[in-house]
C-alpha cells in the first residue's frame, strides 16, 4: 500500500502544559536506564486512505485515546524502529542512519500490509522530535537519546483485511545501557521454542515478533541468562539472532562470521554497518549460516575466539557463555575479546562524531 509523494506537511506544536521540571529531568539524566523514562513530547502523524497522511502533530507525551474495535488491539497490524541520537562533543546532535531505518520502516510496513510513509518525512518527524526535546540527553557515560517510531492500524473495524487508517508515533526515551546485569559479557540460553519461519515475519520488525519471544526471554531470565537465541524453524540447527540482536562470530584467522539474511532475521542497521567497518579493518566478513553444533565445538577447539550481539539498543555486546539443555559453553575467556572492543569503539566513536564518517552515516541535526 504505497503512498504518494511526500505532501508538505507542517507539524503543529502543543507544548507540554507540565513538562517536567529541571529537577526531575536531571534525576533521569543521571540514570536512565533503558526504556522506562520519556521526554515531554511525542510526534503524531495520521493516515488514511481518503486523506493519505495528515494532521502531523508534535504534542505533550502522554496517553492516546483507540477505540476498542482499533484493528491493532485484534489483530496486531503494528510495527516499530529504534534509533539514537546522541549529543556530540561540539554541543550538536547526529542522528545515526535514520533514512536505514526509514527505508526498513517501509519494508516492515510492507510486509504487514501497512500503509507506507515517506521516508523523508518519518526522518523529519524523528528530527522534531528529538529537537523538541534536546535537553532529554542523558548525562552518563554512552547514553544517548533513544527514538522509537511507530505505526498501528487504527481503524475500527472486526474484519480481517488490511486496515484504512494509521497513526504513526514517535516516543523518546533518554537511555543508558540496555543489560542492566553491568557485566562485561551476555549469557544466554538457546531457546526451544522459533521465532521466524520461512516466509513468515522474521525480517520485519513487527510487535507480534517479540510478543512471541516473550516466553522464550523470560524463560531465558527464569535460568539466569540475559538473552535468548533463536535457531532456524526448519532443523532446529542453525543460528540466526538473539531476541533483540544480531549476532558476530570472531575466528583465530581473523575471519568474522555472521548468519545471512535469509528472510528469517531482521536486517540490522548495526549489523550492516559492522560488515563495513570490519571490512576495511581488513577482515574477511562472511555471511554464512553457521550452526550451534558447531559453534560449540569451534569454542572447545580454541577456533572461535569471540561472540558478540549488536543492535541499536545493545549496541556491540559480548556473549560470554551459552548454554542449552546440553549444558553450557563458554566463549574465549569469558569476557569482552580484542575484536569485540575494537569494532565497539569503531563504531562509537562515528555514531558520537569523534571518528571521521566516511560512510555518511551521521546526519547532523544540530
Ligand atoms: N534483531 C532483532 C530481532 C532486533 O530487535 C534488533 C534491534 O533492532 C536487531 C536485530 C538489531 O537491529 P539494529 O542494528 O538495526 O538495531
Ligand atoms: C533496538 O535495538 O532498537 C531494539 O529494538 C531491540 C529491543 C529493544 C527490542
């Protein structure tokens, strides 16, 4: 369901009536955390198919009215981006990849017969947004402004059809580190259970995709773990991510491996970006499945040197231990490897504007 040409839309403003006192809001800074605390404001946008999108709005964050018949609350017509924003060393503020995560926005909107939204104008909503609230930039150490755009059917109406109408939103939430455990390296457990199959969702970043991984993480949790990794739908064999993350594998030839996209994964903007840095870091990057028989013997033999996961949220986390019913393996020594901390500060150092962006990566919005 393409939409025409980008209209010119004007966004009105509602300043937040009450918006949270300096006090408050340095409190947050301090310690944000991951996803619990939000700024003052948030962007609307509707759509519909008589009126294509319209009233873009930005406005106090808080509460929005659905009707009950809204056809997301039945049948899950919904999806989601995350991105930073990060407040760089000369006082501005970059945004890292936002038309990457624009351009997948409209895949995902594809996929769940969603309407699809210009990309320059989901880039200019994120934009506002993060300008509205510039003052929401945590003051810890790797924090940064998390955005998350999002876009449910909000029609009213039982039927089982791609819905008519859509409201896209953009929420902002000041974060810090996403594991809260504060350990240098991620344990996790292989789940059971699938997340994607073969013509399925896996590719889109779709709600009802994590709702489905929520008894596999908490299963994950239940056993003391931080994560939970998926295996293919079809053997049960091979690798494909974790709940929130793609996943690296680092070898003693100094190869780097990472599952392909194979239409079960979601394309990640870091994984992509990681594929480019180590490249020019001289590494041989294959995108080759890779399966956990194997993993667990190449980490016995000394083959594999490190794991590691990357997302937004996450950005380049090592894995230390896995484990399944088996029993458990450990990956290196246990803790960050070499590799792992160099493409992590690669990475870093551009999103923060401190390394030359060669890629373009950086949009500077301040
Ligand atoms: N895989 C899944 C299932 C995710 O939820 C995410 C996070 O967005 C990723 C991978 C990593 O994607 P990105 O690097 O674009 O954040
Ligand atoms: C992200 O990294 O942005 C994610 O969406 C992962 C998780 C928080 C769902």
């Amino acid at each position: 369901m393409a939409t025409t040409a980008a209209p010119a839309l004007r966004f009105t403003r509602v300043p937040h009536p009450a918006p949270a006192t300096a006090q408050v809001r340095a409190e947050v800074l301090a310690n944000p955390g991951f996803g619990t605390k939000f700024s003052d404001h948030m962007v609307s946008i509707e759509w519909t198919e008589a009126e294509g999108w319209h009233k873009a709005e930005i406005l106090p964050y808080g509460p929005i009215a659905l009707d009950p018949a809204a056809a997301v609350l039945h049948y899950a017509q919904e999806i989601f981006e995350g991105l930073k924003a990060y407040r760089l060393a000369d006082g501005g503020i970059a945004l890292f990849r936002p038309e990457a995560n624009a351009a997948r926005f409209n895949a995902s909107a594809r996929r769940l017969a969603m309407a699809e939204i210009p990309e320059d104008l989901f880039v200019q909503a994120v934009e506002q947004l993060v300008l509205t609230d510039a003052d929401w930039f945590p003051t810890v150490e790797g924090g940064s402004l998390y955005l998350r755009p999002f876009m449910f059917a909000s029609e009213a109406f039982l039927g089982v059809r791609p819905a008519k109408a859509y409201r896209f939103m953009v929420i902002a939430s000041p974060a810090g580190n996403y594991f809260k455990s504060g350990s240098p390296a991620v344990s996790i457990w292989v789940s059971d259970y699938t997340r994607a199959a073969p013509g399925g969702t896996g590719a889109a970043k779709c709600g009802g995709n994590y709702a489905a991984s929520l008894v596999p993480t908490a299963e994950a949790f239940a056993r003391g773990h931080d994560q939970v990794l998926f295996l293919d739908a079809a053997e049960h064999k091979w690798i494909e991510e974790l709940g929130g993350m793609n996943l690296f594998f680092a070898f003693d030839d100094g190869s780097i491996l990472t599952p392909p996209l194979s239409g079960t994964i979601l394309p990640g903007i870091t994984r992509e970006s990681l594929i480019a840095l180590a490249r020019e870091e001289g590494l041989t990057v294959r995108e080759e499945r890779y399966s956990l028989d194997q993993w667990r013997a190449d980490a016995a033999s000394g083959k594999l040197v490190e794991t590691f996961a990357c997302g937004t949220a996450a950005v380049v986390t090592p894995v230390g231990k896995v484990a399944d019913h088996n029993g458990e393996f450990v990956i290196g020594s246990g803790g960050p490897g070499q590799l792992t901390q160099k493409l992590r500060q690669r990475l870093v150092s551009i999103q923060r504007g401190e390394a030359e962006d060669t890629h373009g990566w950086v949009r500077k919005i301040a």
